[in-house]
C-alpha cells in the first residue's frame, strides 16, 4: 500500500531544486508526556507552535487548504519519545473516511503522517501514519535504482490513538526514539513533512509545498528545530517466535503419511550497534504463513520472477537493492542441483523425496549511515545442504545431494554528496562449499546531479566472476550509463545498457539474458494544472534499440507511446501503443547458435478506472495485439472490483482473460537432430483473483485471497525452424506430437493477524493449493474448473506467536524492583 503518489515513486532520481523557502516548525520539550488517547486535552497541547497552512499536491498541485478543513500540528518531545498532536478540521464527520485496516493497511480512510528526515541529509528518511481508524502504517524513504522509495514492509513499534469528533478528527502518536536513528549532539536540526489524506475529496496535502514539476520527495521537506539534549537510547529487540503446523495431502500411499505435524521456534534480533547501525538476525526463520506464489504456465525460455513475501528480504534492504544485484528468492530458493536427482536413475528407483526449496540457516543483516553520509550495509546468509530421496523397488533408499551447505554475502559502502549525488560501492559473493562453483559480482552505482539540479547521469559498471574447481574462471562485464533532463514539465533521459556473453550475475540476482547491447530514448511531458476535465494529464514516448554484441546482430527496435489522465470527478485513464519491428530471438530456439525470426507487433491497451473512494470501485483493461504473421492477435480483458460493505467489510475481484490465437514458439525438439520444433498454436488463460477483508478493529482482522489460474495450449500445426530463422515446412516426424498442455493452479490463502500488543502477533494460517498438468487441452473453462477441485488438494493449517521484548522495558522493570 503506497502513502505517497506514483508522482514521486516513479522518479528515476532524487534531486533538490530551487523552491519557495522551507517553512520551519519548532518542537517543545516537556517534562509531562501527554497522555496518548486521541483527545487533545492535555495542559502539555497547550501554546505549542502550530503547523498548518497545508498545501496540496493532488488532485490540484499548489492549491492551499480552505480555513474550515485546515491542518494543525504540533510536536513535543521528552527524553524518551517525540509525540505529535494533530487536529485535522472538516465541515462535518460524517466526511471522514475511517474504514478498518490492520497494520500497513490504509483503506478507505483519512490520514495523518509524519516523514522524519533526522540526519537533514535530504534523502533518507521515516514515516509514520496513523488512519481516522486508528490503523497504523509506517515506511523508510530512500533513493532506489528502480524509482521505488517506499519501503512499506519496513516496522517500528509505536503508539497512536484517534478520535472524531463534530469538528473533523484527532491524532496523537508516540514514537520512541528506539524506533528512529539520529547522531548524538546536544543540537538536533531535523527533515520533516507532514502528509494529511482527505479520502472524500481525494486531496493530498503536505506542509512544506511538494512542486510536483520537481524530482524527489525528502529533498522537499520542511524543517524541525529545538531538538536538543537527544540521547540515543540502547536499541535491543527480541522477537521470539513459536510456530505449529499441521498439513494434510491425500498420498493415499503406503508407508507414506497423509497427515505430518511440525513444531518449531526461532527468534529475530535486533540491535542499535550505535546512533547510525542497526544489526537484524533471524535465527531458524519460519515463513510458512506468507503468501503463496502466482504459479503460471511458463512459454519463454526464460525463469519467471517471483515478488519476495518472506518479511526479513522485505525490511530495510534498500542498500541491498543498489544496482539491482540482489534477487533475495534465490537464498532459500529451489537447489542448484535440484535435477541431479532425476538423472542417472536405475531401472525400478524413483524420485520420492526432492525439496524444491532450501532450508535457511540464519541470516544477518547490518546496515546504517554515518554522519558524513556513508552508508554502509552488510548482508549474510547460510542455507543448508539439501538431498533428494531415491527408492528402488524393493523399498531401498539411496541420498542424492542437491545443493551444498552456501553462504550468501553482500557488502555495500554508499556515499552521499553534494547536490544529492551518491556513489556506491557493491559486490555480492555465493560461496559454494563442495564440488559446484561458488560466485562474485561487484562494481560501481553512481548517480550524479549538477549544481542546479535539473540534469541527472546516473549508470553502473559491474564486472562477474564464476570460479569453477574444474575448470578456468568465467569473467564477465556490463555496465549502463545515461542521464537527462529530471525537472520541469518535460523530462527526458538517455540510456545505453551492455551486458557481455559471459557476464552472470543469477546466482544472487536476476538476469534473464545476457549478451546484449541496448539504446533507449524517453521524452515525458506532464500538465499540472489543466483547466477543464482533467486534474492531471501527461503524454510520453519511448524508443528501444537492441543488438546482440557476440557476434554482432540486430535483436529488435520498439517504439512505444502513451498517455495518462486524471478527472477532475477522480476517475483516471491511461492508453499506450507499443510497435516491435520483425526482430531475431536468439533465445525461443533454445539451442545455441539458432535465431527465430520474430514477427513485426502492434499493441495497444488502454485502461480506465473509476473513484476509488467509492463503496463500489473499479475498473477495466483492454488491450489487443497484431501479429504480421499466420494473422496471429492476441486480447487481453481484465475487470477487477472493490465493494466495501461497511467499514469493517469489503471484497473484491481481478479477473482476467488473455487468448493468445495464431501465435507461433517453440515446441520440442527432433529426438535424432535435437533441432527445435516450432507450433502455430492457440493459448487461453483465465486468472481469477478473490479478496474478501473483515477488520475486527485496528489490531485484529481477517482476510481471505482465492486465486484459480488456467492456461491451456493446442498446437495446430508443427514446423522446422530454418537456419535464417524462418519457419519452413515440416521434415520429420522424429518428436513427440502431444506437446498440447493443460495447466492448474489453485490456492486459497486466509489468516487471522491479531496484534495483541505492539510489535506482538498472533496469526492462524490456512492455505489450500492444488496444482495440475497434463497434455489433455480440449477442455472447456468450467468442466476443466470442475476437474481442478477433483484432484488431491494440500491442506496446511498453522499457528504462529511472535512476541517483542524490548530491552528498555526490561531494564525499567528491573530498576523498578
């Protein structure tokens, strides 16, 4: 859930402009912490410096907040905590939005937040935000490659309590200074922004003006001064845990179990080495009770991309994600020799036992920023060996081992500089210990501004190291270099991207090919302040050239357009267009010095959404695509849905439709020549998605997510892939013809979250999933969706407590007796 709009997380770079001067709020220290109930009616409130005067950055960029539903904002702080009062003003209650959400949910509710900035470095930073529900959220703030700055899985604990009243509603919150990071000086000069959501009108406001022609976020914020005599508490968090599972999967099999339990334990820790680092430790981690993955029939020659659910890859890694050299699914992900246990099979054994996923050790994470801007981060992780299980007939089992005992390391140094440039320093290692080869990838990020901060160059270089026990070590390169134009109404950047043939860095990353050079132009233009219809609208174009760099060829050319717009009644839109020139894939073959021939593409899509602040909202996708060969089209028809019941209930869909009709991959392989075999083909998926939320209160919910999937292929008619990379008439019959497919996935995901107090929780977990496969796709939707719940389903039910022992509280009470 994003606090901050797209405007700003999008931005490819953080930079600081010349605006209107920074307001400056003074915070008072008191010797009386008020009382945090919602109500603001403690002595302390009183003739405390008022915040107000917010300003709007959506839906009308620069418009100030009228006098009858202003802002105020005032802030104490003690020797322990900073406390904020907020009183939010509005012409009736009955205009605040206040729908129930557990933590770092929003929903459909009004908001107040505040974005500390407590080294004044002008790009990190901390938010905390509490709903009119009282439903907390909180976030770190930092300049990333990929334009995301919102780090949302990022937790502290703190208190908030709210009420509404005839006059709008209150806010006071708490935050410990545990839960923040600051030097240790006797005068304290911080960053901050205040952020008010009014759901009903859908206004974004802050204090300190955000001029959304500006890029970055921190770099414009306000200031908070009278901050002295801050003492940095000991920052030391346990987080034991206690789990149990019980799964039950129909095997039906002698010797073998339909039903097995588990009981385990483990704990996280946290620890402020000093005022700048923080170290994270999980011991024996469990993420059974995370989210399962949206399995899909996979036609590319290439591995499919899976989100990281698993909190501890989530939290705090944005110096991890420098370069994006670290793809955390491949710590504890499938073994690297996870076929092994297939190969070399005697006549009667089989495969009964082969662990799709490695069992995580431990894993550390170190990370913070001095004083003079240098950030450093430190990541570790240790996975254990794993082995796959071979029967023979008579009943004898032999181990086949699948992966080694690894190390997983990453080391970050990342300097900030003038003009709110950085330079960073990364290399990641995969240490192997056994007969596989172990990995090294590492180099330079950079991202530099000039003095007026309006032009950006930003790139990398990193170079590979594969070391083989057998064999020379393979070395690699790639490197990106490019900048542009980052503020203003019109924006532009250039980029060249080059990556050699034997560069790899998918040991702890992702890549999926290598081998390439690539060009690409973007021009954007964005109108603000429209007058008419539309609250924002802007229009952009991108061109794409690649080529393969050995040997030398032309990969493809795309030339892409598009436009978006907001209305003024809160319903958005978008269209783009994207043409691909006939192009060579040297990579659907899947053999090695083979081209194909890719078909000349048009698409167009276009999108339209209603108001989401709506008890019913919505929207629609549509997108046609036009292959110039066999009259291969292909549609894409997606419809997704949010009823919200009350302010406890509410449901939603996404369902989506996607005919794939005369498109043309490949298919197998010759079993005498193993030369690939190309299908004229018909591909249809369906993925249904269900939501259903019920919210007890701010601390206790329920939620429920179904998802079907189903993708089923028929091949009309087989083909020889030519040496030019054209398809020519068929050969041979020397392959396997039923290549038709039928995939399944079916899961089921609900649980119980309740947090009994802060940074405590209790969850209860049920998961149910089925998944099947076969060459019979000559089903219709509901007989095939009718078959899916036929097949043995695996049930997994599980409890889990994880409990906070903050160690100040330990040592007041142990003072106290």
């Amino acid at each position: 859930m994003r606090i901050l709009p797209a405007l700003f997380l999008s931005a490819f770079t953080l930079t600081a402009f010349a605006q209107n001067p920074k307001k400056t709020l003074v915070a008072i220290k008191t010797e009386t912490a008020p009382k945090i109930d919602g109500i603001l009616d403690d002595a302390v409130w009183n003739n405390v410096p008022i915040a107000t005067d917010f300003v709007e950055l959506q839906p009308n960029a620069g418009q100030h907040e009228k006098q009858d539903e202003r802002t105020e904002v005032k802030i104490l702080y003690d020797n322990s905590a900073i406390y904020i009062g907020a009183r939010m003003y509005e012409t009736s209650a009955d205009k605040v939005a206040r729908e129930l959400a557990t933590r770092d949910k929003i929903g459909n509710a009004d908001f107040i937040g505040i974005i500390l900035d407590t080294y004044k470095d002008g790009i990190n930073g901390s938010g905390f935000f509490v709903t009119a529900a009282n439903s907390q959220f909180d976030a770190k703030y930092a300049p990333n490659p990929n334009g995301n700055i919102e780090d949302e899985t990022w937790n502290a604990v703190w208190i908030s309590r709210v009420n509404v009243d005839s006059l709008g509603w209150t806010a006071e919150l708490k935050i410990p200074y545990s839960a923040l990071r600051f030097a240790k000086k006797d005068v304290q000069t911080w960053g901050m922004n205040l952020i008010r959501k009014r759901q009903f009108e859908q206004k974004q406001l802050f204090w300190n003006e955000l001029d959304p022609k500006q890029s970055g976020l921190i770099n414009q914020e306000g200031i908070l001064t009278g901050l002295e005599k801050l003492t940095p508490p000991v920052r030391l968090a346990f987080y034991p845990y206690f789990s149990t599972y019980v799964n039950n999967y129909p095997y039906n099999t002698p010797g073998v179990k339909n039903t097995t339990t588990s009981v385990n334990g483990g704990m996280d820790v946290k620890y402020g080495i000093n005022e700048s680092f923080t170290l994270d430790l999980t011991l024996i981690p469990d993420f059974g009770q995370v989210q399962s993955d949206n399995k899909i029939l996979n036609l590319t020659p290439f591995e499919v991309k899976y989100n990281e659910n698993r909190p501890f890859f989530t939290e705090g890694t944005e110096l991890f994600n420098k370069g994006n050299l670290f793809y955390s699914r491949r710590v504890g992900g499938q073994p690297i020799n996870f076929n092994n246990a297939y190969n070399d099979l005697k006549p009667g054994e089989e495969v009964v036992k082969n662990p799709t996923e490695t069992k995580l050790l431990n894993a550390t994470k170190l990370s913070g920023r001095l004083s003079n801007g240098l950030g450093i981060g430190v990541f570790n992780a240790i996975t254990n060996t794993s082995y796959a299980t071979i029967e023979d007939a008579q009943g004898n089992r032999r181990e086949v081992q699948t992966s080694p005992l690894t190390n997983y390391n990453i080391i970050v140094l990342d300097q900030n500089l003038k003009n709110n440039s950085a330079v960073t320093l990364i290399n990641t290692n995969v240490d192997r210990f056994g007969k596989d080869y172990s990995a090294d990838v590492g180099g330079l990020v950079y991202n530099l501004n000039n003095k007026k901060n309006n032009y950006n160059l930003s790139g990398y270089g990193f170079m590979s190291n594969l070391f083989y026990p057998d064999k020379p070590t393979q070395t690699g390169y790639s490197y990106e270099i490019g900048g542009g134009k980052s503020s203003g109404n019109f924006t532009w950047n250039v980029y060249e991207d080059f990556v050699s043939s034997t560069y790899d860095q998918n040991d702890l990353g992702i890549l999926f090919n290598n081998n390439f050079i690539d060009h690409n132009i973007n021009l954007q233009y964005t109108n603000y302040k429209p007058k008419k219809f539309f609250t924002q609208w802007g229009a952009w174009t991108n061109t794409y050239y690649s080529r393969r760099v050995t040997p030398s060829a032309y990969q493809y050319f795309n030339q892409n357009f598009g436009a978006f717009f907001n209305f003024k009644n809160f319903w958005y839109g978008n269209f783009n267009g994207h043409f691909q020139q006939e192009g060579n894939d040297f990579y659907e073959p899947r053999t090695e010095s083979r081209v194909y021939k890719s078909p000349q593409t048009f698409i167009l899509n276009f999108n339209l959404g209603t108001n989401q602040a709506k008890r019913l909202s919505g929207g629609l996708f549509y997108s046609n695509k036009w292959l110039n060969r066999l009259n291969g089209k292909g549609t894409d028809i997606e419809v997704y849905y949010n009823l919200r019941l009350s302010n406890r209930f509410s449901f939603g869909g996404d369902v989506t439709y996607s005919p794939r009709i005369n498109y043309t991959g490949y298919s197998t392989r010759d079993t005498l020549t193993s030369d690939p075999i190309f299908a004229l083909r018909n591909v249809h998926t369906v993925e249904n998605i269900f939501n259903l939320k019920y919210t007890f209160n701010s601390v206790m919910g329920l939620s429920l997510r179904l998802r079907h999937y189903w993708s089923k292929l028929n091949n009309k008619e087989f083909f020889d892939l030519a040496q030019d990379g054209s398809l020519a008439p068929l050969s041979t019959n020397n392959f396997n013809h039923e290549v038709d497919q039928n995939f399944n996935t079916w899961n089921i995901d609900m649980i119980y979250v309740w947090q009994f107090s802060p940074g405590s929780e209790l969850s209860i977990s049920w998961k149910n999933s089925t998944q099947t496969f076969s060459n019979l796709a000559n089903q219709g939707y509901f007989r095939n969706f009718d078959n899916t719940f036929n097949q043995p389903q695996n049930n997994n039910f599980s409890l889990k407590l994880l409990y906070y022992i903050d160690f100040q509280d330990l040592r007041k009470r142990h003072k106290s007796k």
